[in-house]
C-alpha cells in the first residue's frame, strides 16, 4: 500500500517535473529573446550614435578648415566663391553622401532663421535647436525620433554658435558684403556666441537594423537551438532519473521487506533473550542503560530504580575486587568475559548467575557500551550445595561424614586423629529400640562438637546388624599436631 501511493507521488512528481521544466525553458528562451532584442535596440542606438560622432568630427573639421581660408582672404568671399562655404554646400554634400553610404546617413547645417530655404531647420531639428538654446552648457543632442510611417531615424545635433569670422556676414547688415545684402534679406544681427543653428546628422533607423539585426537574429537562433538542445536533455535526464527512480522504488521495497523482516526476527530474538536470560546495558563507565523485566524480577528493583545506577549495586561483599579487575581488563580488551557471579539482591538475599558480557563496537571499532546476559542459576547452585551436603555431612548428627573426613586428611600435615567407640552399641538398640540408639549417637555428637575440637566423622563402621545399626558406634575426630585435643 505504501509502495504504491509512493510509486504514484513519484509519477505526479515526475510528471510536475517535466511541466515546470517547459514553463521554465519557455520562460528562460523568451526571456533571452527580450534581452537580445533590448541588446540589439540599445546596440543600434550605439552605432547610430557613434558613427554620427565620428562624421560630426570629420565635417566640424571640414567647415573650420574653409570658414579659416574665406576669413583669411585665402579664397576671396564672392559671389562667385559663396558655393564654396560650408553653410552653402552642406546641403549637396549631404544629399550625395546619403545617396552613397550604406547607412543614407544625411549631414547639414540647418538654422531656424535660415538664410537658404533648403537649410530651413524641420519640426525635429528645431527642437534640437530649442534644446541647446535651454541648455547652453550641452555640446551634444542624441534623439531617436519614431514615426508612423516606417521612416524611424536617430536625431544627432551639435550646435553651432557665432564667432568673430561669423560677424562678416551675420553681424551688422550695413558691414555685410554687398553681393551677400543682395542675395540674402535676413540672418543678420548676431553677436558672439549665439546660436546660428545645428549641425544636423540623420541616421535611418531601417539601415541601422539591417546592420544590426543579422547578428540579432544568429543569436536568437544559436539560444533558441541551444535551449532546444538543453530541453531535450534536461527531459531525457528526467526518463531516465524516473527509470532510475523506479528501480530505485523497488530496490528500496525489496530492502525494505528485507529489513522489516531482519527487525521482525531481531523483535523475536529480543523476545526469546528477554524471556530465557537476564539482560542489561551499561555505558562505559558502568551505569546502567538498560535491562528487561526478568532482571528486574530476580534483584527486586524496579527500571527507574535502576536506570542511571553503576552496576555495582548488584555486587556481593563476598566477592574479592581481583575478580572485577580481571572483569574489566578483558572488555577493555574488546573480548566477552563469561563466568559464574554471586549477586546480591535490593533485600540483601543472594542469587547465582552464569555471566556473559560482550563489548559492543561501532564501526570504528571503538566501544560504545556492553550487554550482560545473564541465566539464573541459583536453584543449579542450591541443588549442587545440598549434594555436597549429602555426600559429606551425616544426616543423623548432621556432622562431616567419613567422605569428609577423608577431604580434610588430605589437606592436613601430620594430622592427629581420635577414634571413641560404643561397646554394646546393638545391645541398647535391641533394649530400647532404634529411635533410642539414634538419640544416643545425637547427644554423643552435641557433647563432642561442644568440646570446640574439629570433629569430622561420627559412623558405625563394622558392618550392620538388625535394625540396621553397627555393633558399635566410632567416633573420629582430626587436628592439627598443635590442637589442644
């Protein structure tokens, strides 16, 4: 179930993927197309500008060069000559420039108080004109002028003012030459520094495009291709990430199952360690992390009692510290420790448990905490002491028996040994009955054990009569050569 509403968010995700990615490359293409556009608008502005500049130098050049030889009497100023100055011929030159450039860029002198209909000043460049006369500061004018009817231009202007040379023939009209009061009625009465009229640089915008636009367009096609090409790639990288991803999808369901059943059979191994052993965790100073309910049941304390405590408050006063040294020394060795551990309860009483603690490493190899599993042995323990009991204690006068007897001579240097014997043992059972015989042996044992002597072994060892008591009884006692028995 959850695989499959996975695999389903994976499509729709998939699928928003490739959506989002069209609306973006869309986005990005238009978007590059706008900029180019506004690059080739501002670009052709550039050129336009530019080169008008550029011819602005060379005519400004051209006009001072032969204004300077009319004022210096070089060319005589005649009616003859008059088609020679600048503000005469710029409108020939200009017409046969523009019909010979690539760009038709037209070049004149134009004024709005003209001398010369031809080089009346039109709507644009009178306001060329009007914007110098506000700014008398500006050395420059750039405008591009929109129109209509397809015929788009850039406007350029640089202004031209009246300097001494210019007073000749728009100065006082009494002064002026004779042929120029002939020819001309108006123009007259500058002073210095007036504005005269503009130098007027046309530049058509259509040319301009024509110019420009090749390279617009070379561009626009490489980015639109080039985004073609990246959609393309971009959408063959989305197959195959959803390939990768649906492989992914089952790879991860195939280790999923997997894990959820290593988790399900690590739940029942816990269970299985949980019902059979005593289990906690410690951190590596000891303090208790962690422990199950069958811990909690054999030491009588509660988990909160326990959770933070050292591991020492199970420890038996009995057990010597050499044992725990040697505990420690082998975890720290990184290897399990395993052995039989007297414990001591929350109430003081005892309990046996065969130990296993294990040092659990993390993938560096270090410690990070230990686990003890315990199994309780403590009846094994109780059953193994009362068979010792069995095989060295008499049951009837509940002193060592001969088997013990035999342990201790074993251990001793020079032992000194007593023998006490009951002549007519058989009689007094045979008169008084068994019970009696029993009591007497009983007694003869208190009054022997008072003597403060080890006594080791009280038995009838000369064979059996009826009753299944010995003719007579023997009493043994062992000591040390320097007893005082």
């Amino acid at each position: 179930m959850e695989s499959s509403r996975f695999k389903v968010t994976s499509d729709i995700i998939s699928k928003k993927a490739i959506f989002w990615a069209v609306i973006l490359f869309v986005a990005i293409t238009l978007g590059r197309l706008g900029y180019l556009y506004l690059e080739m608008q501002n670009s052709k502005a550039r050129l336009a500008k530019t080169g008008s500049e550029t011819l602005s130098v060379l005519t400004m050049e051209h006009r001072d060069y032969y204004q300077k030889l009319f004022s210096d009497g070089t060319i005589p100023l005649s009616d003859r000559t008059l088609p020679a100055l600048p503000a005469y011929s710029s409108y020939d030159i200009s017409r046969r420039f523009s019909k010979k450039n690539f760009f038709r860029i037209r070049i004149q002198t134009v004024s709005d108080r003209a001398r010369n209909e031809r080089n009346k000043a039109d709507a644009t460049e009178t306001e060329a004109i009007d914007y110098f006369k506000t700014h008398p500061d500006a050395v420059s004018y750039f405008r591009y002028i929109d129109r209509e009817d397809g015929g788009s231009f850039y406007q350029y202007a640089l202004p031209l003012r009246i300097t001494q040379r210019c007073l000749k023939c728009h100065g006082d009209p009494d002064e002026a030459p004779a042929f120029i009061k002939k020819r001309y009625k108006n123009a007259y009465g500058y002073k210095v520094g007036d504005l005269r009229g503009i130098l007027s640089i046309k530049t058509p915008e259509a040319k301009v495009s024509a110019f420009v636009a090749p390279s617009f367009w070379i561009q626009a096609v490489y980015d639109f291709v080039l985004f073609i090409a990246v959609f393309f790639l971009v959408r063959y990288l989305i197959f195959k990430f959803r390939t990768f991803s649906h492989d992914l999808e089952e790879d991860v369901e195939k280790k999923t199952s997997q894990l959820r059943q290593s988790v399900k059979m690590l739940d029942e191994y816990k269970k299985a360690l949980d019902d059979s052993a005593i289990v906690s965790k410690g951190d590596l100073e000891g303090n208790i992390t962690y422990v199950n309910d069958a811990f909690c049941a054999i030491t009588g304390y509660t988990k909160e009692e326990v959770l933070g405590k050292n591991h020492n408050i199970l420890r038996h006063p009995d057990t010597p510290d050499e044992f725990y040294e040697q505990m420690w020394d082998t975890l720290l060795s990184k290897r399990p420790w395993h052995s039989l551990l007297r414990n001591k309860t929350k109430d003081g009483g005892d309990f046996y448990v065969e130990a296993n603690v294990y040092p659990i490493l993390d993938a560096e190899g270090e410690i990070r905490e230990f686990i003890a599993i315990r199994y309780d042995v403590t009846e094994l323990m109780q059953k193994r002491e009362e068979i010792r009991r069995s095989y060295t204690v008499d049951k009837l006068t509940g002193l060592p028996n001969r088997n013990r007897f035999v342990e201790d001579v074993g251990r001793l240097d020079n032992p000194n040994i007593a023998l006490v014997n009951i002549d007519g043992f058989n009689a007094i059972n045979d008169f008084y009955g068994i019970d009696s015989g029993d009591d007497l042996l009983r007694q003869m044992a208190q009054k022997l054990a008072s003597l403060d002597e080890p006594l080791y072994a009280l038995s009838a060892p000369f064979g059996r009569v009826r009753h299944r008591r010995p003719r007579r009884a023997q009493c043994r006692g062992v000591r040390d050569p320097g007893s005082s028995l």
